[in-house]
C-alpha cells in the first residue's frame, strides 16, 4: 500500500521548511501570499491533506456544527440543511449531520457521540427529547439550538414556530368556505412530535368554532407517507362517509388521501376539501392544486445558522427567532 504523503514532503518538494507548511495551511500571516500558493499547490500535486487534528487539541476548537434531522429524504427538512450548511461553511464551519428516523432514542445517541467530538454547536429538530439527552443538552457547555418548534421550555435557543397553533390558519379558512365536518388525517404516530402538535392544535381551533374534533384518522409512523395517507383516506371515507373537509399532517399523506378519493370517484374539492402541511412541489403539481401551509424551510436553516454564528461570536446577545407560516391557497378547498 503507497503511503500517504507527509507535511515533511510537501516542505522538500516546495524548498521551504516544515513549519512555514503548517503556517501556510493555517493562513498565518508570516506566510505570504505567493509562498503560500506554492505549498498548497505543490500539496495538491502530491495529494497532501492537512490534518486539522492536533491544530484543533491545541485551540479547543472543532470546527464543526453537529445537526441532527428527522429524515433525509424529506425535502423540507433538506432545504434546512442545505440553507444552514451553507452560511456556516462561508464562516469556516462544517455541519456533521445525523439521522434520527424520528427515533428519540436513536437522537439520544447521536447528541452522545456528537459531544465526544466537542462540537462548537448543537442543532437538534424538535423539542421533544429523552430525560438523558436533554440532560446532556443541557450541560453540553456549547449553544444548543432547537430548530421547527417552538418549545415551552427550551434548552437554550430555538428557531420555529408553533405547529399546533399553526393549524388555525386551516381551520379558519375551511370554515370561510362553509365546511363544518373536518376531519384530520395523521398525528397520531408517538414518533412524530410535531404531527401530534398539528392534531392537538387542530382540535383546538376546531373547539374555537364549537365544531367537534372527532374526526381523527391515523396515518402511522411518518415513513412512506402516500401509500399511509391512501390507506388512512380509505378508512376516513368508511367511518365518515359525510365529511366535508380533511386537513392531512403533510402534503405527502394528502397526495396519497387525493389519490385515494381520485380511485372512489371523490371529487376535490366539491365534495371534500383537502388541505395538507408543508408546501412540498408536489402541492403545486397534482391535481387539483393542494391548500397547504409553507413552513419556510429554508428561513429556517439560515436564521439557525445566522443564530449560531451570533451565538459564538456574542452569545449575551443572542435572540430566538420565531418563523411565520403562510396558508397558500390553492384549487384543494376553493369551489
């Protein structure tokens, strides 16, 4: 096996010394401009990459934000990350990103591993922890950021907005419309904190009009939501047959809930209006257009990096930033 090359190589082929290298690499201003070009290239041609390892023991700095999502192929939670990755990369910093599957336990976990490596930040999604990793959030000693919720009592910072109130706007506008029978369709999946909150807010703003709320059709685990969002329009259109209105917990289960009226000869939105959550492509794409709610997933992702890069610059000063939803209406709810 060839061995890799060293920073001792890189200084012979470039005719400088071992510690103007290590400079060079650190953009110290010993080291100028031309000199440093040269190492770098003479590196590159040799394939040399600087290890930040023992740089980083001697200043107690790691570089990197450490992130966790509950999916990563979900689109919305995607553009956060590709928003939040970017700003911080432009200020020096890289995001390790891990994978929670909507699993607390498996977070737990991941925050564990995450602070063995001494992160200069921690994103978490959600504000529903275990007692043992929101303990270790807690005594973390770095900022620790909650991202799409708005928490009752949180760690130390969030950026989000509150997913139960935000099922008012739904509400409000179905009954505009002269609906009076919604249902909700999802939320009832232990995994899935911010659904349970959209269930619990809908019947709240249900209660607002004196309607009842007890139209709840479960979707399950937030995995393969369309064929779930098929299944749960199914089993809604049996139980009750004269519902008017469903508010789905995202637009991929009110995909699969369209799909499934399209297959029973339901007309949307004639006989039932349909609303969803999220404003994926695919609200703007099926047919009819799909009444949804824009989380805006990527004003997320910036003010969670812009809040993270004020809170290690000036951490006294640093505010929460709260995100304002928007119902964008479309063909799904309006006759």
């Amino acid at each position: 096996m060839r061995r890799s090359p060293t920073m001792k190589d890189v200084a012979q082929a470039a005719g400088v010394s071992v510690m103007t290298v290590s400079r060079a690499f650190k953009d110290d201003a010993s080291v100028g401009g031309a000199t440093r070009e040269k190492i770098r290239e003479t590196a590159d041609q040799l394939g040399y990459v600087f290890d930040t390892t023992a740089a980083n023991l001697r200043t107690q700095r790691s570089d990197f934000i450490a992130v966790t999502i509950p999916s990563l192929n979900n689109a919305n939670f995607a553009a956060t990350v590709v928003a939040l990755t970017g700003k911080l990369s432009k200020a020096g910093y890289q995001v390790l990103l891990g994978h929670t599957n909507y699993d607390i336990d498996r977070e737990e976990q991941l925050i564990g591993q995450f602070l063995r490596r001494r992160p200069e930040a921690i994103v978490v999604t959600g504000s529903r922890h275990t007692d043992k990793a929101r303990q270790m959030l807690i005594g973390a000693g770095v900022p620790v950021i909650e991202t799409w919720d708005n928490p009752d009592a949180p760690i130390g910072h969030f950026v989000g907005f509150s997913n139960g109130d935000t099922m008012q706007l739904l509400v409000d506008h179905l009954v505009r419309q002269g609906r009076q029978r919604i249902a909700f369709m999802g939320g009832d999946s232990q995994s899935d904190t911010r659904g349970q909150d959209r269930r619990h807010g809908f019947q709240t703003a249900m209660a607002s009009h004196g309607l009842p709320a007890d139209r709840l059709v479960g979707s399950g685990a937030p995995q393969k939501p369309m064929q779930k969002g098929a299944k749960a329009m199914g089993e809604l259109l049996d139980l009750f047959p004269d519902t008017d209105a469903v508010i789905c917990v995202s637009d991929l289960v009110g995909f699969g809930a369209l799909s499934e009226c399209q297959r029973r000869g339901v007309a949307v939105p004639d006989q039932i209006a349909m609303a969803g959550f999220g404003a994926y492509d695919i609200s703007e794409v099926c047919v009819p257009t799909m009444t949804t709610i824009d989380p805006k997933p990527t004003e997320i992702g910036e003010c969670t990096a812009d809040l993270v890069l004020e809170l290690l610059k000036t951490p006294q000063t640093a505010s929460n930033r709260e995100i304002t939803p928007v119902l964008k209406l479309a063909q799904s709810t309006m006759t």
